[in-house]
C-alpha cells in the first residue's frame, strides 16, 4: 500500500502503468529548391522551406535583392545615417527583401487569397539578408498549387 505521500507524486508525474500519452503533435516538412530562380521585383527567390504544422504553417524563403536595388537602399540608408554612422549591406539587403515579403499573401494557383491561413496570420514574420520568415495559420486540407504573393509576382510555395 502506498503512502498519501506516495500517491500524490504519482498523480503528479502521471506515472500511473494504465495511463497513456496524448499523441504528439505531427509536423511534415518540405524544401522546394528549383534550378530556375523567381523574379520577385527588386528581389531573386531560389527556395522555400515549408513546415506543416498541426496549427501554423511556417515558411523560409530564401531571397537575395537584386544589385541595383541594393545599391539603391544602401545610398537611402547613407542619407538616412547622415554620417552619423557606418551603413550595413545586411541590413540594406533585408529592407529591400521585407518590402515585398510585407506584401506578400499566401494564395491559390488561380490567385485567390487563402482566407482561412491569412486570416489572422501574423504573415511575414522576419526579414533577413538571404532569408525571410512567415506564418500562416494550419488548414484542414492544402491546394494542390500554393503561392506566396504580392498582387504582382508569385512564389510558388507548393
């Protein structure tokens, strides 16, 4: 017989032989890396890394601006500095990405806005030099054809 002692640190741990875990959660992950790269605008695409998770989905695009428009943000970033301090290239190159990924939508082949994974959705999350970061809330079931989009250009995400 178990002490009073005994039995609450049992309770507590969920040691007990009959009971059974709650199923983890699953997680299905894909990379879509192409040979050809997407023209974005002021920005080149060669891959995204999807995370299908049981309720976001989280994508990683990976990106580089375009020289010209680097160039471009670098000298709005010196004027900006006003010598006050050193300009960045990394952090020129992630302006120049944010200002598409902010635009940026996950849509349908035919270019309709997935409601359900937008709605909500903090979108993009994080804009770097080479890769930027987004989520979008988990659906039941995914198009065939997914696209991240800007009213303009498309990525296909699927």
């Amino acid at each position: 017989m178990r002490s009073t002692a005994g039995q609450a640190i049992q309770r507590f741990f969920a040691m007990d032989a009959g009971r059974t875990e709650p199923p983890r959660p699953v997680f299905r992950t894909t990379t879509a890396r192409r040979s050809e790269t997407a023209d974005l605008g002021e920005s080149i695409a060669t891959g995204v890394h999807a995370i299908y998770g049981p309720v976001r989905l989280y994508l990683c695009v990976s990106m580089e601006p375009k020289p010209e428009a680097l160039a471009a943000q670098r000298e709005a970033d010196r004027r900006q500095a006003a010598g006050l301090f050193e300009v960045d290239a990394l952090w020129s190159a992630a302006a120049v990405n944010a200002r598409w990924a902010r635009r940026a939508v996950l849509c349908g082949r035919d270019g309709a806005v997935l409601e359900s994974a937008v709605r909500g959705a903090q979108g993009m999350t994080e804009a770097g030099a080479k890769e930027v970061f987004f989520e979008f809330n988990a659906m039941e079931s995914y198009p065939k054809e997914m696209y991240l989009s800007d009213g303009r250009t498309r990525l296909r995400v699927r």
